[in-house]
C-alpha cells in the first residue's frame, strides 16, 4: 500500500472512534497505575481485585481465535494485556480489533490482574 493508502485507511479507522463516542486525542486520561508501578506491585494488586486502568502504546497484537494478547508500553515499562470476545461483547471486539493498530495509544482498564504462561498480565 503506498503511503496516501495507509493515510486514508488511519483516517478511516480515526472517524469510526469518534463516531462511537470516543476521543481520539482525550485532554486527560484515567490511568490509575503506571505499567512499572503495576509490574513492582503486581502480588499485591492481584490480591485487591480492584479495576487497573493503564495508557500505553501498542507495541505487539496476537489474535488468537475470540482472544486477543496486546503488549502495552508507557514509558516506564512493557506488559501484556488479553482479552477475550466474551467480556467485551461481540461488537466490542470487533470494534476493537478493526481500529486499533500496532503504535496506537490507549487505555485498558482490566479488573484481572494475574499470570498468564508465567507472564504478567491485565485482562
């Protein structure tokens, strides 16, 4: 694809985020934890059950039949996201997987956090 294809193609998936409600350029975001703090204190935030929400920039996606693992990076450190077309609805994951590309900032908010194949994980 030339360079003027993938703009289009980025503009596209751009205008279908905002046309579902969401900023594609939010002023804040709700991030609760930094991805090193998460990391460090993973035991201990595992134990609360409570909601993590990170921002980060996609740095890796496999898609695994109705699962998806994503590799987020903010900085401070890298770590493994998964979801699953179950928790997020049908057109939730679609919607996801059709706009949302490898480089991508984004916010994940995830009230699982454990390993995964002995790798930390939000889900």
């Amino acid at each position: 694809a030339t360079i003027d294809e993938l703009r289009k193609i980025r503009l596209k998936k751009l205008k279908a985020i905002e046309k579902a409600g969401f900023s594609a350029y939010p002023e804040k975001t709700r991030r609760t934890h930094k991805i090193e703090e998460t990391l460090k204190n993973f035991s201990k935030i595992s134990k609360t059950k409570k909601e993590v929400i990170l921002v980060g920039r996609i740095k890796s996606q496999r898609k695994h039949g109705r699962a998806t693992f994503l590799h987020i990076e903010d900085g401070t450190g890298k770590i493994q996201a998964f979801f699953r077309e179950d928790r997020l609805g049908e057109r939730g994951y679609k919607f996801f997987l059709d706009n949302f590309d490898i480089g991508d900032f984004v916010e994940l908010r995830g009230d699982k956090i454990k390993r995964i194949s002995d790798t930390k994980c939000v889900w």
